[in-house]
C-alpha cells in the first residue's frame, strides 16, 4: 500500500465515522423535535380549552356586569325619588312648622293659663294650711 492509498484509506475510515456521528446527531435532533412537537400539541391543547374557559368566564362577567349596571340604574332613580320625597317633606315639614308654631305656643300657654284659672276657682281663691290636725283657711 502506498501513501496515497493510506490516506485515501484513512480519509474514508474518517469520512465514515464524521458520517456515522452525523446520523447520530441527526437521530437525536429528530427525537428532540418528535419531543417538542408532542409537547407543543399538548401546549395547544391546554391554551385551547384555558381560551374557551376565559371566554366563558368573560361572557359571564360581561352578564353580570351588565345586570348590575342595570341595578344601579335602578337604584339610581329610587335615590333621586327619595332625594325629591325627603326635599318635599322638608320644605313642607320647614312650612307646616313655620304655620303651627305659633298657634301650638299660644294653645299651649291658653290651657296653662285655663288650668291655673280652674285650680283657683276649685279652691275658691283660697289657700288651705294643715295646722296641728284643723284646717285653717288664708286667703292667696
């Protein structure tokens, strides 16, 4: 064998072991992407149905945001019957005040005065005093 033989020789021992470590490596790149594949169908999937579960759930909060929005409304116009009612009956209140104050003072001091008036004529404008057992009559 010459040299030249021997390096050709040596060159394809080479060639076949750079071959055999390429198929190698390339057997395992296509067991990485079988892998990733697998686990990006699975991702997917997960994505896929959490998706459909925020639709649902933002349906749902889109309803119940809406109702309660309606609600509010709602409450809306009661407050602003209840502000109308409590001003009204204020201002009527302020007046039926106003209009019986005066007359309810002086009806109040009229029965005192007619009390006191009924107290006297009952007792005949006299006073009576308890002096050891006898009454003696004073006159007020």
């Amino acid at each position: 064998m010459t040299t030249g033989e021997l390096v050709l020789v040596a060159a394809i021992v080479l060639c076949a072991i750079g071959l055999a470590a390429l198929a190698v490596a390339l057997v395992r790149v296509l067991d990485a992407l079988a892998a990733l594949r697998v686990e990006v169908r699975e991702l997917r999937d997960q994505s896929n149905r959490m998706i459909s579960e925020l639709r649902v759930s933002t349906d749902q909060a889109r309803d119940a945001v809406g109702a309660a929005r309606e609600d509010l409304i709602r409450f809306d116009r009661v407050l602003g019957s209840a502000e109308a009612i409590s001003s009204a009956v204020g201002r009527g209140g302020g007046a039926a005040r106003r209009v019986f104050a005066t007359p309810v003072i002086k009806g109040v001091g009229v029965v005192t005065g007619v009390k006191r008036a009924v107290d006297r004529l009952r007792t005949g404008g006299e006073r009576f005093e308890l002096v050891s057992g006898e009454s003696k009559r004073r006159r007020a």
